[in-house]
C-alpha cells in the first residue's frame, strides 16, 4: 500500500506574529482549514493509500487537531509527538511502526497543494523504474532543497541550497519503504544535518550514492501553491477571488 505522510508539527511562527490564533494546519482559506485543502489535493489518486498525519501532542490537547484530520481522513493514522524532533526526517521516522516494510511512502508538505493529476506522476515513477522520485518547480530562493540532475535523473540533492534552478516542490516518492528507512537512518548516523535539523531531500542523496535510480517530475509554478507564510496565503485567497 502506498502510505502518505504528512508531518503537521513544524513551526506557526510567521502566522503567530501575523495575529493568527491557531496553528498552521488550522488556519482557514476560503473557509476551509489549510489541512484540508492538502488532504483534498491528494484524495483523487485511485491507488490504495492511507494517510499518516504526524502532529504535536500539544496541539491534540489544546485544538483537537486529531479529531479534524479523523473528519477528513476517517482511515488516517495519527503519530502525536511529546516533543519537537531535530527536523522533518525525525518527525517521519516516528511513523516506523505504522508502515510495512513492502509499503511505498508519499512525503507531503502540509502548506501545499500540487495541482497536478498526482496518478499520472505515480505512472511516470512506475514507467521509469525509479526507486524514488520528487517533483520539482523553478526557483533560485534558499528557502527550498535543489537537485542536479543529469537526463531524467537526480544526480544530487542539496538542502536551502540553489545548486540550480531546479528546486524539489515538497513531494517526494519512496517505493521501498524498506530501503527509506535504511537510507533514513544512515542519514542520521552520519550526521548528515543542515543548521542541526534533519531534512526529507538528504535521504535521497543515500539512495543516488547507493546506485538507486531517483527520477524528477517536473510542473509549471503556475501548478504549485505553496502556504508558507501570511502573505502566500493571501495571495492564493486572491487568485480564488479573481483579484
């Protein structure tokens, strides 16, 4: 089965000082929370599946947000951290227990949405023989993680760091989650961290090292929201107006 992980325990800070009183994944646009928008942007891919939503522990106690990911993804599991982790990867390996060996895993960013037929891109990793794929948009900002690439393959990734104009669009596909988690780990034991912090795209540097095959799918911008800050939040609400 293919399992989709969606970490929802990252930082609300840049909404916080904007005067938001909730956390992220709650924030409404257009009347619906931000999670919903993503949950919905992925729910039309006819292969099996089953979300995992990681989220805070604090934010069960203090919003329920357990109780609105189970509305909109009655089959979800929920992982709810005591703690924060050192980053992304950390947050996702916490779902070990919940995912089969033979499973293949979809990593998601919970303030997107890729407006793209999401079953063809399962397609073209199946067309390819990739043992991983991401999906990537033009950008030069250091915000995001890059890839080199070399034909259809990803030759190297590079986190908050524009190696090209080729930056990974929080989307990233694993077939194996028996090899994910191998390459996981090894990510962490040898330290492999930027700021101290742990990130999705250095573990597929472990599977190019390792002579596993990792493919790119690129989109138009145009295709791509991202809900990152405030302002993107404002700017999507106004496309959906017409402004």
């Amino acid at each position: 089965m293919l399992k989709i992980l969606i970490p929802l325990a990252g930082s609300s800070e840049l909404f916080e000082k904007a005067g938001y009183n909730y956390p992220k994944p709650l924030i409404e646009i257009k009347g619906k929370p931000m999670i919903q928008w993503v949950v919905e942007s992925v729910n039309n891919i006819p292969t099996p599946f089953q979300f995992i939503f990681i989220i805070k522990e604090s934010d069960v106690h203090k919003y329920h947000l357990d109780n609105t990911l189970k509305l909109l993804a009655p089959d979800s599991q929920i992982v709810k951290l005591k703690n924060e982790t050192n980053g992304g990867l950390c947050s996702v390996l916490m779902a070990a227990d919940l995912i089969s060996e033979n499973d293949s895993i979809l990593i998601l960013n919970s303030d997107q949405i890729i407006n793209t037929n999401l079953e063809e891109v399962n397609h073209f990793w199946k067309s390819m023989d990739s043992d991983a794929g991401v999906i990537t948009i033009q950008s030069v900002h250091p915000r995001w993680s890059y890839i080199l690439k070399d034909g259809n393959e990803v030759i190297q990734t590079a986190e908050k760091n524009p190696i090209s104009r080729d930056a990974i669009a929080g989307y990233y596909y694993f077939r194996s989650a028996e090899l994910f988690f191998d390459y996981a780990y090894r990510t962490i034991l040898n330290d492999t961290s930027v700021n101290g912090l742990f990130y999705i795209s250095s573990v597929i540097n472990e599977f190019i090292l390792n002579n596993k095959k990792v493919n790119y799918y690129q989109i138009e911008n145009n295709n791509y929201y991202s809900f990152y800050s405030p302002k993107l939040v404002q700017e999507f609400e106004n496309m959906i107006n017409g402004k």
